[in-house]
C-alpha cells in the first residue's frame, strides 16, 4: 500500500467505530497508532525531500536568471563591436535561459501547493495520532479502575465485611471483659500503708478547710 493511499485510510477511518467492531479493542488502538506514527514519519520524510527539491530548484533560478543577464550583456558588447551575428546569437541564448526559467518556475509552482498539501496531512496525521493516543489513555485508565473494582469485590465482598467487623467488636468485647477483672482484684485490697497514706491526705484536706473558714470570719468582721 503506498504511503498517500495509507494516510487517506487513517485520515477517513473513525477510530470510535473502528473499536467499536473490533474483537480486541487495545490491540486494534495499539495497531493504529503504530500505524500513524509510522505513516506520519514516511510523510515527514517524503515533506523533507520536497523541500530539498525546492532548495535545489530555486538555486537552478538564480543561476538561469544570472545567465539570461550574461548573455544580454555579451549581446550588447558584440552590437558595440559591430558583430550583430553574435548579438543574435547571444540573444537567442539568453531566449532559450529565460524559457528554461520560465519553467522552472512553474516547477517551483507545484513544489510550493505540494509542500502546502504535505504540511494539511501533516497536520491531520498529527490530530489523528494525538485523538488515538487520548483514546488509548481513557482505555487504559477504564480498564484500571474496573480490574480495581473487581479486585475489591473478590477480596472483600459485603458479607466478609461484616464478618470482619464483628470479630473485631467480638475482640474489643473481650478487651474489655479481660480489663474489667483485672480492675476488680484491685477493689478492698489497699494495704496498711495506703490507709495511712490516705489519713494524711485528709488531715491535709482538714487543715486545709479550718485554715479557708477561720479566713472567711476575718473577713465578716
């Protein structure tokens, strides 16, 4: 299939229905932008011969338009000496430089509408390319998010949920069962020293309100 037949393919093909009918979506996206990037590295190869062509046409010009004007002036040099036989004769050189010219220049005519063409093709290989990567991506990322969803559904599906939530309250209920007994051989069981410990701290507390009354009556007086 030659290169331009290939790029109106891509260019006409809707890349939506092309997935739509196809049995392997990834693999056909995949396919097609290998297929574009190949195809817009051939018409970028083919965009930079053309140019070069150019180049190369336009330097022919300048050397026919500098030879038209040689032959004119070996024109006017040979009527000064008299040898108008030679005038002719360099004219008709000069006529045959500026016809050369002439279609040249309908050359670089068509090479200037073929760059303009290659650059539009560029340019909507380019689009095409970028649209097929875009699509490439939400595929991806749709994919991604439905392998997670299942993965999560497989792995912790509503009734194991539940079950995990109640063996861990089960746990807690137990904590707190094994907590509650160890406070409970705390209960009557302070010794001598505690007692006394607790006497002081009162006779404290005591003073300490004697001391706060005795206050509060100096004052009223």
């Amino acid at each position: 299939m030659g290169i331009f037949s290939r790029f109106q393919d891509i260019i006409n093909a809707n890349i939506n229905s092309l997935l739509d009918r196809a049995e392997d979506p990834e693999k056909m996206i995949r396919l097609m932008i290998q297929e574009m990037e190949e195809t817009l590295i051939e018409v970028r190869s083919s965009s930079a011969k053309v140019l070069a062509d150019k180049k190369t046409l336009e330097r022919r010009m300048a050397a026919l338009e500098k030879e038209a004007d040689t032959w004119e002036e070996k024109a006017a040099l040979a009527l000064l000496k008299d040898r108008e036989d030679l005038a002719r004769a360099a004219l008709a050189e000069q006529s045959a430089a500026n016809e050369t010219l002439e279609i040249a220049k309908e050359e670089l005519l068509a090479l200037d509408s073929h760059v303009l063409d290659l650059n539009s093709e560029v340019a909507q290989l380019q689009q095409k390319l970028n649209d097929a990567k875009a699509k490439q991506k939400s595929m991806l990322a749709r994919e991604q998010t439905a392998r997670s969803k299942l993965e999560i559904r497989r792995r912790f599906n509503r009734d194991k949920l539940n079950e995990a939530f109640e063996k861990f309250e089960r746990y807690e209920r137990k904590m707190d069962d094994m907590e509650a007994e160890v406070e409970s051989y705390d209960i009557g069981s302070k010794d001598l020293a505690d007692e006394i410990q607790d006497l002081a701290r009162d006779e404290k507390v005591d003073q300490a309100l004697e001391q706060l009354k005795a206050r509060m009556s100096q004052k009223a007086k």
